[in-house]
C-alpha cells in the first residue's frame, strides 16, 4: 500500500510539472510570435538591433527616448501589452508548477522566487507601457533583468539530484549571458549588436532556458513512463517464472 501512494504521488508531481512546461512552451511560442505580428504593422522600419522590445507596446506616435531619439509608432501596441502579461503569467504558472524539478534547499526556494518576481515584471511592462508611465515600466524591466536574471543564475546551483541541476551547464552559460547582457544594455556598452540586440539577450535568455527546460520536463515525463512499463513488465516475467 504505501508503494502503490507513493508511486501515485510521484505521478501527479510528473504531471503537474508538464502542466507548468506546456505553460512555458506557449509563454515563450506567443510572446515571439506577437512580436512578429506587432512589428510587420510598423509603417516605419523596426530593427531588432535599434529598437527596444518596449517600443512595441508604446501606445503614441512620436520621438521617443532622449538617450536615444527614435520615431516610434506601433498600431498593434494592444496587442504586445498583452502579450507582456500573458508571458508573465505564463512563466509564473511554470515557475509554480514545476517546483519539484528545481529539487529542495534554499537556492532552490529562492531561484523560484527570483523568477516569480522576474515574472510580476513581465505583467507590470504589459500594463504600463513606456511612453505611459515610463518610471513603472523601467522598475518592471529591472524585475525582469535585475531579480529575474539573478533567480536564473541561481537555478544553475540546483541540486544535482533534480531535473534541472542535472543541466546545470546549460543554465549557468544562459545565465551569465542574461546576466552580462543586461549589465551592457542599462550601461549602454554596445559591442556591435545594438542596444535592443543586448536587450533581447536580457530579457529574452529567460526564455531560451525555459523552452529547454519545459522540453526536458516532457522528454523525463516519457522516460519515466517507460522505466515504469519495463519495470511491470520485468515483474511479471518474475511472477510467471
């Protein structure tokens, strides 16, 4: 009897983790491709390299940002603010469902957290864009590329034992390219890609890492199905013996 609730238990673990990557593989497939979308509405040219992710999602039609004057005007800015939100809370509901596999401890509990703020940031962007009230949005972008980026860093120190501490090189390398990226982009040093070339690395490593990790959640969730057939299956020959 207690075999058979454990094994149930570990079930609905499994199978709410793949709820939490199902979340993140659409949090990370809509938010590209709306910004795809939002930008063929442009009537003036958008550069993934010159423009900001936020210029998107700017409600006017004017010059913007001093520190670099660009016109920027995007019809379909509705459109980019919700998606903001909806990758927010998307990436939210992953964070909180896939719990297991950042494994136990206090990096672990505290990665999780990181990133459930980085994910705030994302709602709060989408709410408030920039030319609305620039001050917000920018403490939303800091969200995402400040605490975000560091609850990144952090899932790379998972335990071993875990999903995701087992990939502990993968996240480590999109982590410190989150990490470096947002440190150039906030200091504008551009190495040759653009401001919203560093942007995008910032903001968007998060994403990387997640769509890898939701695969790797659904690629476990397979394997143990099929540990567990084999090992019924090697139990029944047992008992037929």
């Amino acid at each position: 009897m207690k075999t058979r609730s454990a094994s149930h238990s570990e079930y609905r673990t499994s199978a709410t983790a793949r709820i939490g990557a199902a979340a993140w593989l659409v949090a990370t497939v809509q938010f590209f491709v709306v910004q795809l979308v939002v930008e063929a509405g442009w009537r003036t040219p958008y550069s993934w390299a010159k423009n900001n992710i936020s210029d998107l999602g700017n409600v006017g039609c004017r010059i913007w940002d001093e520190s670099r004057p660009r016109y920027v005007c995007s019809p379909l800015h509705g459109a980019m603010n919700a998606s903001f939100a909806v990758h927010g809370v998307l990436l939210l509901a992953g964070v909180l469902l896939a719990g297991a596999c950042w494994g136990r401890g206090v990096i672990a509990v505290s990665s999780r957290i990181l990133l459930a703020i980085g994910a705030g940031g994302w709602v709060l962007v989408g709410l408030v864009p920039a030319d609305v009230e620039e001050n917000l949005h920018v403490g939303g972008a800091l969200l995402i590329m400040g605490l975000g980026n560091l609850g990144l860093l952090l899932a790379g120190f998972s335990s071993r034992d875990s999903l995701f501490g087992g990939l502990r090189s993968v996240t480590l390398s999109m982590a410190v390219a989150a990490v470096l990226g947002a440190w150039m982009f906030f200091g504008q040093h551009d190495p040759g890609i653009g401001l919203g070339g560093l942007e995008r690395i910032a903001a968007c490593a998060l994403d990387a890492w997640i769509l890898v990790m939701a695969l790797a959640i659904l690629r476990a969730r397979r394997s143990d199905n099929a540990g567990a057939s084999a090992s019924l299956r090697s139990d029944g020959a047992r008992s037929d013996g």
